[in-house]
C-alpha cells in the first residue's frame, strides 16, 4: 500500500526533521523493516527507538498493520450480506476471514482475530529481525542443528559476498554463471521480510536455462540479477516424491506454528497445515491472501493430511480430497520424517525462550525434513482455515499471557 506522501530520497535533502519525518512514513508503510533501517543509516539518522518510547513504537507498528488490514479488505472479492458483514467487523474479521473460516455457522470466539492479528508483533518484540533477516536466522539455525538449504553468498550494491571463505566479487554475472553451471538449480530470494514474494528459481539443465519456469538464457538470468539487493543466493532443495506426487511443479511446504508453554516451560506444537502449489499459485505455493495455493490440515500427532482447501478467485472456499490439477490424493497422505522433523523443531524453539511465537517454513525431503525459514509473527490463516486455533485451552492461554486476545 502507498500513500499520497513524498518520502522519495529526493524529499530527503531538507532539514533534520523534514528526512525525519519522511523516513517514518516510509517506515510505516514499506513491508521490510531492515530495509527501512538501512535508509536511515544511509542518510545518518538516529534509529527509531533511540526517539521515541516504546509505547509510540507500538501504537505505530500497529497503526501499520490496521492499514494493512483495511487494503487486504479493500481488496477481498468476497461478498458478504450487510448483516454478516457488520458481525464480521464486530468481531475484528476481514470479509475474506469470515468466509475462510466459515463464521457464518462457527463460534467466532474460537478463532484469532485479524484485528487481534495486528497485536501479535508484540510477543516476539524486537526478536522479530532474527526472522526477517534470512542470513541472520540462518546462522543460529546452523548452530542448533537444524538442516536447511544451503546458502552460497549475499548480492549487495552490486558485488557477490560468499558465505564461506572464497573473496568477494565485483563480478555477479560471471560468478552466478560459474555456481549455476556447477549446481544446476538455485533461488534467489530476499535477504529481508517473507511471505514468499521475490524469489526466483533458476535452473540450468542440458544448457536450458528458465528462471521461474519461463524459457531464458544463462546471460538474461544473469543480467536480471544486476538490480537485485540484497538477495541471498541459496541451493535448491528437492522435494520428497510423497510431495511432488501431489504436485511436481512448485516445492510443496509445510507451516508449522510453535508456542512456549510456561506452564511446562517449554515449546508445543500448535497446528501445523501442508501447502501445495497450483498454476495460480506457482512458481510458489502460497496459500494466503488468495494466491491460489492450497493448504490441507496436517495431524499433529500423527502427520496425516486431511482435505486441502483453497480460496477461488471469485472469493469461493474449494475444498479437495485430490489435487485439483494433478488428481493426486490429498487426504490420507502420510508426511514422512513426520516425528522426527518435530523432534528437530521443537529442540531449535527450546532455545528460542525469547521468541515463544514462530512460524516454521519446512520442506520435507526423501532424508528427513529441511527448514525454508521461519516467520514472526505468523499469521494464523493457513492454520485457522481447518479449525479454529483458540479452541486449544493452551493456545487460547498462550494468546491471554501475552495480552492479544
């Protein structure tokens, strides 16, 4: 969302207050927080919460979040009778939620609020950037031991910055060229901020090369990296053959939701849903805000998939026992390395007190379970859409400790 506000660097160039002024517009409005900060250590101004409580920083961010919910409403293409409509704000719920949820006929105190959404920066605080910053997380995830892709360098102001001990280079192009010939198969993908967007896949087979599934070549591929900053250059993991029976043409993945319970004192799984691709969806399979992806229910216990629902384009839950385009089943796959991934995860949010809120990306390979990354604060859509998150007394205390609900 964009506001009729001048923050271009060229409204930067006037007084001390006036850059101040137009960097927190920007700060509000633009998704990647880092980002933001870099801007303002750019133009050599103090952070934000060096000037301002917490407080203010608080009311801000969620300010933000309002505005965010207000586009997403704006742009909901689901229609709503004005009765269900003034229940749904009543209780905090954008059109498109009600109906996901299915509100109309369900207990809509079961569920988390997309107004109680906009709270739930709070819990994991300034802890929030360790998950934002994709390089950051990676190296902690490392140290935990928990397998993931591997990351070969960082794109930034036009040089490569290997993560291991080989020298930098003024020469991306001729670099990724090397690594592409070498691996086959990469992403790219921003070092900063989720929700899928971004990311490009590059694959070079038989001297083919397609960067999202598109026909190019290996000197397009490398041209189109020039602008990209900062971009972290990452190995491509392969899928299971259980996830690519479903659907083969994007990398199917799981979100995870884990809790702290201070009660035990230590973290729990809260739901856990698998996310498969479509053509609407691809080359991604994200299932939110309407992006055509599906998301099936996924026991806990046993990790079991249920039916995959999706929203259609004219604003309408789909519900499938099979893929809609492969006519793969759905329900009743079993996810393997189910028990063991879990293990992996909750051992890495033992030590992870300091963020008790985290949504885990995972994809589960024919070795065992690899983690994407991990967002905070999760939203809870992909998981609410099967059942509702509050009606789990541990979840719903969970959410009251921390004051969101």
């Amino acid at each position: 969302m964009r506001i009729g506000i001048d923050a271009s660097p060229a409204s930067l160039r006037g007084s001390g207050t006036g850059r101040y002024a137009a960097l927190l517009v920007r700060s509000l409005l633009d998704v990647d927080e880092e980002m933001n900060r870099e801007e303002f250590r750019r133009y050599r101004i103090a952070p934000l919460p060096s000037r301002f409580p917490a407080w203010v920083l608080d009311a801000l961010t969620r300010l933000w979040h309002v505005a965010r919910l207000l586009a997403e409403e704006a742009r909901a293409r689901v229609r709503l009778a004005p009765g269900h409509r003034w229940r749904a704000w009543r209780h905090g719920f954008t059109a498109q939620s009600y109906v996901l949820y299915g509100l109309a006929t369900r207990p809509v105190h079961d569920y988390l609020s997309d107004v109680a959404r906009t709270r739930t920066h709070r819990i994991n605080g300034p802890f929030n950037h360790l998950f934002r910053n994709k390089l950051v997380f990676g190296h902690v995830m490392e140290r935990f031991g928990v397998p993931q892709a591997p990351a070969h360098a960082l794109l930034h102001r036009g040089s490569v910055q290997p993560l291991d001990a080989s020298p930098p280079s003024d020469q991306p192009a001729a670099w990724l060229r090397e690594l592409l010939d070498r691996e086959g198969r990469l992403v790219l993908k921003p070092a900063f901020g989720g929700m899928g967007t971004g990311l490009l896949f590059l694959d070079s087979r038989d001297g083919e090369v397609t960067v999202n599934g598109v026909d190019s070549s290996l000197d397009a591929a490398c041209e189109l990296i020039d602008p990209l900053e900062p971009y972290l250059v990452a190995g491509f993991v392969e899928q299971g053959a259980y996830a690519a029976r479903v659907y083969a043409r994007t990398t199917n993945t799981i979100r995870l939701l884990t809790l702290w319970d201070d009660v035990t004192g230590a973290p729990f799984v809260a739901a856990a849903a698998h996310r498969f691709g479509t053509a609407r969806s691809f080359p991604v399979d994200n299932f939110h805000a309407g992006w055509g992806g599906l998301s099936a229910r996924l026991d806990v216990e046993t990790g079991e998939l249920g039916a995959a629902i999706t929203l259609s384009t004219d604003g309408r839950v789909c519900g499938y026992e099979q893929h809609p385009e492969s006519g793969a089943p759905i329900r009743g796959v079993r996810v393997p390395f189910w028990s063991e991934t879990v293990a992996v995860i909750l051992r890495a949010a033992t030590h992870l007190a300091y963020a008790p809120a985290i949504g885990w990306d995972l994809v589960i390979t024919d070795r065992g379970g690899c983690c994407l990354e991990a967002n905070s604060p999760p939203g809870p859509a992909v998981w609410q859409v099967h059942q509702p998150l509050l009606a789990d007394m541990r979840v719903r205390r969970f959410y009251q400790r921390h004051h969101i609900i």
